[in-house]
C-alpha cells in the first residue's frame, strides 16, 4: 500500500533524548527560573505535573492542551495568564536550550526526513504536545531537522492541538488536519504505548523504533521494526 503521509515522533526516535534524564534536568531549570514567582520548587513542579495530567486527560475539541493546562495552573496559582505566559516564554529562550547537552543528534534523521520529502510524503513531526512551539522548535534543531529547513505539514504542539499521546483523538485530529487516511499513513515511533497503541487502534500502518534485541510486545501487529536506519534502509531506499 502507497504511503502518502508520514507521522515522525521527536524523542528518542529522530532525537536521542531519554526522558528519564531530560526532564529532570528540565525540571529542575525551570523550577530555578520559576524562583521569583514559586518560592516552594516542590510545589512548583507538583503543580505543574498536575497541570500537565490534566491536560493530558482533556481531549475536548473545544480547547487546545494550552488552554486546559493553563485554566488549571492559573487557577490553582491564582497567577495570571496574561503576565505569567510571557515569564515563561522566556524559559524557553534563555534556559531551555541548554538542554541540549542532555540529548544526541541521530545523523540517520536527516536521510530519513529528507527521503520522506523526496518520496512525495507529507511529513508530520507528531511529538507529544505538551511543550510550547518554541520548546519542540528547539528540539527539532538539535536533531538537526529545523522547521527553517523543512516544510512539515504540521508539527503538533501544545498551542495547536486538542489532544494528547496516548489518545486516538490525537492522531484523528491529526488525520483530519492533514487529509490523511489510516491505511496510507504511517506512524514511525519509539514508545509502544504512546505511538504504536493509538495508531493502530485507528488503522494506520506502524513502525516501531527500537534498538532493544527483544522483540516487540506484538510484532504481529506492526509493519516493521528496528533502528531508525534500518527504517532508512528499508522504507526510504528499499
């Protein structure tokens, strides 16, 4: 079957980036800079973990994941949006980027985005919106795949979309935003949970990044598996 679009995940499949390092550095960063509006960082960070669950859990087509995160951090701070958006719109452009160091660029990124332009695909970085534009911007930089670069149908961030990983509703709404149909989409992901699960609960083809030896939970169920090279070499050249 005709692939037309392709659905990319960011971490840990086109940037090396394993969360269980990186957030806690990015927590920690932003509860410092946080300083002048949270004197408690532990209260910080656990409301905005609660924030974010919340948002997570709201696939209402009516608001965005900004607009569900940001009712219930305002409400729950007593700050308001309209000055404490931009505080920490300058997170992302004068700390954020330090992050960086935490992650690794994966030169076979490159080949892959490129190939899927060259093969006519349309191209969608689907990373988790929970981060700002400028947050998954950044990242796309980093794995060396810039929006500056590359003109990607859509890049779902926290802003744009209405729904979260691990919901079909986040991959419906990015269906229906690009025109897609299931079987001629494929999805291309590291977590099993978040990328393979709802994809194909929806029927979109699967491939699933992995560099463990083990197999996957249900190998039946995909189209393909293995490093991102080996997704290079067998869907890009092959």
């Amino acid at each position: 079957m005709m692939i037309k679009t392709a659905l990319f995940d960011l971490d840990d499949t086109l940037l090396g980036n394993m969360m269980d390092q990186f957030l806690p550095r990015y927590f920690a960063l932003l509860a410092a800079y946080a300083r002048p509006l949270f004197a408690d960082e532990q209260q910080f960070i656990k409301l905005l973990v609660t924030a974010t669950q919340v948002a997570i859990a709201d696939t209402s087509p009516s608001s965005t994941v900004h607009e569900a995160f940001w009712a219930y951090f305002a409400a729950q701070s007593g700050l308001d949006p309209a000055e404490a958006e931009p505080f920490f719109d300058q997170f992302y452009e004068t700390e954020f980027p330090q992050l960086a160091a935490v992650t690794e660029a994966r030169p076979e990124a490159v080949k892959v985005i490129e190939g899927a332009f060259d093969r006519g695909w349309q191209v969608v970085i689907a990373t988790n919106p929970l981060f700002p534009r400028r947050a998954i911007e950044q990242r796309l930089e980093w794995a060396g795949v810039p929006v500056a670069v590359y003109p990607y149908h859509l890049v779902t961030t926290y802003e744009t979309m209405h729904a979260t990983k691990p919901h079909t509703a986040y991959y419906q709404e990015i269906l229906d935003r690009v025109g897609g149909e299931p079987y001629t989409t494929l999805m291309v992901g590291d977590d099993w949970k978040n990328d393979m699960v709802p994809a194909g609960k929806l029927g979109l083809r699967r491939y699933w990044v992995t560099t463990e030896a083990a197999p996957p939970p249900d190998a039946g169920r995909l189209d393909g598996f293995g490093s991102l090279y080996q997704f290079y070499e067998d869907w890009i050249v092959g």
